[in-house]
C-alpha cells in the first residue's frame, strides 16, 4: 500500500559548497532528518558541510548530499563544533535529550525538532514567518525550540484573528498523523490496514492499539508514547509563543489513520461578527493559502510537499453570528523542516 507524499522538491540548486555553515543533523535517517535533508539540499541555506548523525541501528547508512556520498556516523564526545548549526531530528525526544548537552558545550547553535528542550530555560520556542505577531525570538540564546506542527498551524490562523477582531475564546481539535511517531508509526498503520483487509492479527507495537480505519482519543497502555503526552507539549509550546492566545483555546489531540499531514479544526469566536470576507483576508498571508468558498475544503494529501498551510473555505456558526469555523490541513513533516531551517538562517552565525 502506497503512502509516498506526492509533490515532493525535485530540483536541486547548485551553489558553492566551500561556503557557509557547518551543519549536523542528530537523527538523520528519522523521517524528520530526511525531510531536513532533503529541504537543506534544496534551499538557499548554505551548507559548507553536512555531517549525519544517528544510532547504533543506522550506523554506516550511506545517503548523499548534493550528489557526494554522505555515511550515517556515530557521536562522539569531540562531534560537535563551536558555530555549527546542529538539527535534532529523531522520532523521539530521548536520542535528543541524550547528546543535547554535548552539542551545548561546543557552543554550537542547537535546533530542536524533537521538543526535548521544552523545560529547559535557556531554549527559546520560536517561528521565524510569525515574528510580526509574536514579536521577536529573543537572540541571546543558541537553543532553539521548533515547535509541533499543530502548534505553528493554530498561531497563524488564531493570532492574525486576535490582532485584528479580538478573540474571545478557541477550540481546536488537531488530527495527528501516524508518520509523527516515525517511520514505525507509518509501517504499523500499513501492516494493520493489510491485516484488516485480509483477516490477520494486527501488529500493536507503536500504538498498542488498532490505528487503521480508527480515530483514537489515546493509546494502549504499551505504546511507545502516551498520545496524552504528545497533547501535552503542544499546549506547553502554544503557552510558550502566546500565554494569552493559549489561555483562551482549548485544545484536544486526535489520532488519526493517515499517514502524513496534520488536519486541524478550529472554532474561534470574535470580539463581534465579521464578514466572512474579513476573516479570510486576514488568515490569507505567503504562507497560509485560504481557499475560495466554492473550492473543496482542503485533504491532508492536498498539503504533500507544500509550505504553505491550506484553509477554508470559512463557515460562519450557525448558532453564534460572531464565531467561525476553520479547517486547515499542512504537510507536518515539510513544515517542521521549513520552520527548523528558518530558525538557522536568523540566528546561526
């Protein structure tokens, strides 16, 4: 069974490769570290040099970059650098948390995707494109929190509506896809769709729990992660960027049965009731594209490959004349990597 995302980047531009950073990417052969890879390769960030990291299980994968042959290495005590840029791409929070400290002592720049350094003081929860609503990340740091897809998709759609009408009050539901507990998240679903279809016992390693043609609200007891934990964080990090904006939005995590994008439905009511004109100009920006009212509500495989974050159409609440419903769907893994690359181009030096 298929679960490619289409549309993926293609073309490659050439730049000179003896210029720029040194770059490190911890978790590299995670679906965040192929992402970031693949995006790195394809964008104007300039990369001097690229050295992969990852577990003993990867140890001696061979990749390449910009066409020269890339080996997955082990870390070591003397790994990292002072100045470079270090990405913490694994599937999970432990593989960061476990060589962090030994990027932080070199005076590197840290980038985490994995949300390890949530608690930690001195890191900074931050998204470039939304700087203008959130004012700036604060520069005297190098450890940088990007944070959950989820979360970078309800501040664009909620803080330019606070901005402008005033809110009132949110609710969100967030639909996670398999593919944010990794490459194992994925495998599972597609083996229990398969053993669904033709009678088998399904496999419950990841999830412990039946994930295909399901919507789960939590995971079975031996799952590998607690989705409850998941929603967890994507509050804290939400709290982070915007205390107030989080004290007024309620948030529920669900696990759904696909395998990439991230679907988020909002309601959000206003200081008053507003055209729904108004409400789309002002979500609409270069990064979230908000569809006409006679276009299809857009599907998680629409958003494959893309930067933008799709809206709409806007429906008014057929019950409350000032609040509004939202539906946005985003490429999870694409807008982690865009985001994490961002986060270098402003503060790496």
């Amino acid at each position: 069974m298929p679960h490619t995302r289409p549309g993926k980047l293609a073309t490659v531009r050439k730049r000179d490769v003896q210029k720029g950073y040194r770059v490190a990417i911890v978790g590299a052969t995670s679906l965040r570290g192929k992402e970031l890879k693949e995006l790195l390769e394809a964008s104007s960030f300039p990369v001097a040099k690229l050295t992969l990291y990852d577990d003993s299980e990867a140890l001696g994968q061979l990749t390449q970059y910009q066409g020269e042959p890339s080996f997955v290495q082990p870390i070591a005590p003397d790994s990292f650098q002072a100045g470079e840029v270090v990405f913490f791409a694994s599937s999970t929070p432990d593989f960061t948390r476990t060589h962090w400290r030994t990027a932080a002592v070199a005076n590197a720049t840290l980038v985490d995707m994995t949300h390890a350094l949530l608690e930690e003081p001195n890191a900074v929860v931050c998204i470039p494109f939304l700087e203008p609503l959130l004012g700036k990340c604060k520069s005297n740091t190098r450890w940088f929190l990007s944070p959950h897809p989820a979360v970078i998709v309800l501040l664009a759609l909620l803080l330019p509506l606070e901005q402008r009408f005033g809110l009132r009050r949110a609710v969100a539901n967030v639909f996670e896809p398999v593919s944010e507990r990794g490459a194992s998240g994925i495998d599972e679903l597609q083996e229990q769709t398969v053993g669904l279809l033709s009678f088998r016992e399904l496999p419950r390693a990841v999830f412990d729990a039946q994930v295909a043609f399901n919507l789960l609200t939590r995971y079975g007891e031996c799952s590998h992660t607690r989705l409850e934990d998941v929603e967890s964080f994507v509050v804290r990090e939400l709290k982070h960027c915007a205390p107030t904006l989080a004290a007024r939005t309620a948030l529920r995590l669900l696990q759904a049965p696909v395998f990439h994008g991230v679907c988020v439905s909002v309601w959000a009511e206003l200081g008053e009731a507003e055209e729904i004109s108004g409400i789309e100009g002002t979500v609409a920006s270069s990064r979230v594209r908000v569809l006409c009212q006679d276009e299809s509500a857009p599907a998680a495989i629409d958003s494959a490959g893309r930067d933008e974050i799709l809206v709409g159409p806007v429906v008014r609440d057929r019950s409350c004349a000032s609040a509004f419903w939202l539906w946005a769907a985003a490429d999870n893994l694409r807008l982690a990597a865009r985001n994490a690359v961002e986060i270098a181009e402003h503060f790496a030096s």
